[in-house]
C-alpha cells in the first residue's frame, strides 16, 4: 500500500486530472480521495532574491569556516 499527496485539477465538466506517477504499475487500482472543500489559491511565480557578491579575497584560500574551529565546547 502507498500512500501519495498530490495535487489534482478538477476540469469544469467535473472530471479530475491526476498528474502521471510512473511509479505505479498498469491496471485498476482501489483509492480513496481526500478533498478539501476550497481549491487551493493560484500562486504568483517567485522571483528570484538579488543578492550582492562579495568579494572574499583578502581570505587564505585554504581558509575554513567549520563550527569546530570558530567554538569551543561550550558552545562559544
């Protein structure tokens, strides 16, 4: 037994589209839906973050930032 969480579109004639899941094998299989009584809100595209590069070369290369190195035991 799998137990999937999709997101399905309900076509105006009523029908559902379910998107493809290659995963499962060929044939009739029994399911049971679960569907929330308000569809879910459109989502506007995100835009990516600009972030600024920093130039980070006054650092030795061989430079590492691992947290073993910046604290002791204690945590500071």
């Amino acid at each position: 037994m799998k137990t999937i969480e999709t997101t399905i579109t309900v076509l105006p004639n009523g029908s559902i589209q379910i998107p493809p899941r290659p995963d499962l094998l060929p044939g009739e299989h029994r399911v049971v839906l679960v569907i929330e009584e308000h569809p879910i809100p459109s989502r506007e595209p995100v835009v990516p973050l600009k972030l600024k590069m920093l130039d980070w070369s006054a650092w030795p290369a061989d430079s590492t930032f691992r947290r073993e190195e910046l604290y002791d035991d204690s945590g500071r």
